[in-house]
C-alpha cells in the first residue's frame, strides 16, 4: 500500500498518513520573525551533531510593549514529531524549563519591538540524545501560556549513507519529477531486524509539505538497506522560489514597483506574480525557500532592521471555484492561516495579501488548498525535472531495547550535485 502511494508521486497523500509537519508554529500574534538555526550561519538548517561543539541560535521578536517573563523546554519527539513522552532526565542534563534572559529593544525604527535570542546547548541544557526536537517558548514559566513552538533534529554518526539523485527512469515521470537512490549501511550493534527498526525520512528544501517516506526495496544480507525502485521515491521537482529584497527599501530593487510611507509603515508594493503553470523553465537564483535578515543602512540587523508592509498581487479574471491560496516560505513557517491566505479583490481582479516583514531577503511560493486541506505547489508554480532543490535526508532508528527513535544518519545533497 505504502508502495503505491509513493509510486504516485502524491506526497499530499502521504502527509495525511504521517501528518503535518510544520517547523514551527506560532501562537501568539505579537510574536514575529521567528529564526532558528545553527550559529554562525542564518540560512543553515537547525541541524546538530550530537555531542559536538556547535550552538543553535533561536531569534524572534514581540511587538509587545514591555519585556515579558520568557521560559523555553525541550520535547524529544519520534519521526512524526509526535510526542514520545520520554522524561527530560533521559534526552537531556540540566533544568526541565529555563528563561530567556538575552533581549534588546529595536533602535531607529518606525515599528517597535523586542528583540529575543538564545544559544544552545548551554550550562543550563545540554542535550544528550539524537531524535527530532521541539524547543517551546512560553511565559511566566507556565508551559500552559506558549507563544510558539520550533522544531530541530540531533543528530548522529552512525550510518553509511550513499545518495544518487537523477532523473526518474520511467518516462511518464521524467518531465516532472525527480528521484532518488539509497544505499544505506547502519551501524547499530544491537539491532534485530533493521527493516522494521529503520525509517528514512526525505524533505525538499525543508518544505514540510513535502515530507517523505523512503520506500525499501531490499535489505542485503541483513546489514545493508537499498532503495532503488524505479517506480518509487520521487518528489515533483517544483519551480525556483520567487523572491524579493528590502534590505534597502529606499531604493527599487527587482521586484519592487513601488516604496512609500503610508499608515505608520513603510510599504512596499511587488510586481505582480505570475501563473507559472504553463511557462517553460527558467533558471533563477533563490535559497531554496529561506530567508535572511538584513538592513544595508544599519549596523546591528537584529535591532535596527524595520518592519515593512509588503503587497502581493497575483491577477486572474475569476477567483476560483474552490479552494483557497496561501503565500507560504520558511519566513512564515509554512503555515496556512489568515496572514499566509491569498483573498481575491473584484475590483483589481487579482488576488491580494499584505504582510508585515522585516527587512530582509525572502524567497516563497504560492500554494493552492483545495476543500480537503491537501497542497498543491504546481497548480500556480508548475513542475519541472531541471529545478534546483536540496533534499535533506534523516535516517531513525529504534531498537526493541530503547524508548525513542534516534537520527544514526543525515546528509544533506543538491539536485545539481554529480
């Protein structure tokens, strides 16, 4: 069964059988520009080795008034991100919940906020198993009271991984699609069956859309794990992300048509979006759905870079029959909600959105929902084999003797990769 649903390319399929694996939700509306990821690196993955020096970096602003009362904890949870009710004593040392004590409040810019940041691992968590993690930020050391929750994966060195990515063989996909081939090799001592102790995860640019279950076509006297099926692990191989840039949103950058100061904002209005369903490939620079902060005309981007009133046009003659648009990236953590939702404008004849961004760099496409929840990327951006992705791949493993999955194996390859 499990078979079939790969073959068919739907990964909307398969989300609603492994759910929906947001990389971070937001619960509390004056909470803004939440950024995770490793140290020295704005645009990395939050990926960590376990027991190794590197640092996470969680960043975030509230448009709240005063400085609040701010705690975090960690979650292990399994491949699903959901919950495995492991005690912290076993995942990690220090306290069950711990404050955010570093903040500074923005400088020089037209909207206020706060600006809150913390490093980990610290003296006060120290994490000491691999898995899948969720770190939750609430208030007054109440779990109850979350603002928003980040997911982040530990990591282990316990896995040969081979990955070839390539065209798919069988015609009716090639256009489209693209696909990949495993050659795995665990090192687990006290595993028993590995086919059942074994799970792959795939995503595409960390698009939790796309979230993906490797499917095994065969296990090589008992230690090595292939997956080679021709008629199986293909992801649609999408479009370039569309773009824009405020780092100086007082001069016109590609597309930009319009700056202005209107309503205590300044606002920016974009070029109007293209369907691309139809249009041939066109090779574009992006960062893969990423975003990054900047200011060209200050010097500290975490307190002095502005918030910025963005305008999306997307022009059509009729709004859809049914079904909704969302403008999705990771600056909006993937998620469908009223501020990522698309609303159709009779007069303009084009549907409309205005977000409120940080000066920055931004990449993000349009998704379509239709009545069942389901996501499709193609029906407004189009499929093409030649795009440039990353497919980030996560390898889990439990054995009967433990209480959680834990990640032996992760590599990160670019479709453009020979």
């Amino acid at each position: 069964m499990i078979k079939r649903f790969i073959t068919s390319g739907l990964v909307l399929i398969l989300l609603k059988i492994f759910g929906l694996p947001l990389s971070a939700q937001i619960y509390d509306s004056l909470i803004h520009t939440v950024q995770l990821y490793k140290q020295g690196w704005e645009t990395s993955p939050p990926v960590l080795y376990l027991g190794s020096d590197e640092k996470l970096v969680l960043a975030f602003d509230d448009f709240a008034t005063h400085t609040r009362n701010l705690w975090y904890s960690l979650e292990h949870c399994n491949h699903n991100w959901e919950p495995d009710d492991l005690p912290y004593s076993e995942f990690y040392d220090g306290y069950e919940t711990n404050p955010i004590t570093e903040y500074a409040f923005s400088v020089g810019t037209v909207v206020n906020y706060i600006h809150y940041r913390l490093t980990f691992p610290n003296e006060n968590c120290r994490i000491k198993a691999s898995g899948n993690y969720k770190i939750k930020v609430f208030e007054n050391n109440d779990p109850e009271k979350i603002l928003f929750a980040a997911r982040f994966y530990i990591v282990e060195r316990r896995a040969t991984m081979e990955v070839l990515l390539l065209r798919p063989e069988i015609p009716r996909y090639m256009q489209r699609y693209q696909q990949y081939k495993i050659k795995l090799i665990p090192n687990c001592s006290d595993a028993y069956n590995l086919r059942d102790e074994i799970t792959t995860m795939v995503v595409q640019n960390l698009n939790p859309y796309t979230t993906q279950k490797s499917y095994l076509s065969e296990l090589r006297g008992g230690t090595e794990l292939i997956y080679d099926d021709p008629d199986s692990n293909l992801f649609q191989g999408g479009n370039e992300f569309r773009y824009f840039d405020t780092k100086n949103f007082k001069s016109l950058t590609p597309r930009i048509q319009q700056t202005r100061y209107l309503n205590s904002y300044y606002e920016i209005y974009l070029t109007a979006e293209e369907w691309r369903t139809r249009s041939r490939y066109w090779r574009e620079m992006d960062i893969n759905g990423k975003f990054f902060i900047a200011n060209q005309q200050g010097s500290d981007k975490d307190r002095d870079a502005d918030y910025v009133m963005v305008h999306f046009t997307l022009p059509t003659t009729e709004p859809l029959m049914e079904g909704q648009l969302y403008l999705l990236g990771a600056f909006n953590n993937w998620e469908c909600n009223d501020r990522s939702l698309l609303r159709y404008n009779l007069n303009e004849k084009a549907y409309q959105t205005s977000l409120l961004l940080k000066q920055g760099y931004y990449n993000y496409l349009i998704a379509y929902r239709d009545a069942k929840g389901q996501i499709d990327f193609s029906y407004v951006e189009g499929n093409h084999f030649e795009t440039e992705n990353d497919y980030y791949f996560f390898v889990y493993y439990q054995s009967n003797s433990t209480r959680y999955e834990r990640i032996i194996g992760y590599t990160m390859i670019n479709s453009l990769q020979k």
